[in-house]
C-alpha cells in the first residue's frame, strides 16, 4: 500500500489509509504570526523567537491525518491598522509677518 504524506501544519508523518485512526493526526488549525522576531501558532498562542524551535513546538489539535490542503484563514489585522484623525490646520493670518502666518510654526517647528 502508498504511504501518503500528511498535508496538515505541524505534522510531517506518513500514512495509510487503512492505518490512519481518529487522533493519529497532531496539528495546528490556524496560521502562523511572524512579529518583532516572534513566531507565534495563532490557534494556541505558543511563542519562539527560535524559528527551528517554534517548527517543533507540537501541534494543539488531533484528527485524521489528510492528503488535502488545509484552508488557512490568516488572522485579522484590523487592530493594527491606524485609524485616520481629522486634523485641523489653522487658517493663514491675512495682516501678520510671515512666522505668524506659517501653520508650522503654530505647531512648533522650526521653519
């Protein structure tokens, strides 16, 4: 009988069909976060700053093993993304020198 690879994050193994019961399978379900030289499993938060480390930190979930690729949904990264802020800009003094009349200097900087 073909021995087939297994297609799921963390798990390197080879089966068969017919040797493949519930739980054989040890993976991680969700993708990978890289940050700040942090690697992190977003399915069970474990951390490594060692990248050979982090590929053995053992997987959180257990199934089948599966010939089929498994469909990773990436984590939102809504919380990181900046939120524009109105800002307003003094209007120019008609009648003043011009270090009164430039906004940046009524911010503070040097002109």
């Amino acid at each position: 009988m073909e021995r087939l690879r297994c297609q799921r994050i963390g798990c390197n193994a080879t089966f068969t069909e017919d040797d493949n019961p519930e739980g054989s399978c040890t993976y991680h379900d969700s993708a990978p976060l890289f940050h700040d030289g942090t690697k992190q499993w977003s399915c069970c938060k474990k951390k490594s700053h060692d990248f050979s480390l982090f590929l053995e930190i053992p997987g959180c979930k257990t199934g089948k093993h599966t010939t089929e690729k498994p469909v990773i949904a990436t984590p939102s990264a809504t919380k990181n993304k900046a939120i524009p802020v109105p800002v307003s800009v003094p209007a120019p003094m008609t009648n003043a020198s011009p270090k009164e009349a430039c906004p940046r200097c009524h911010q503070g900087f040097f002109c």
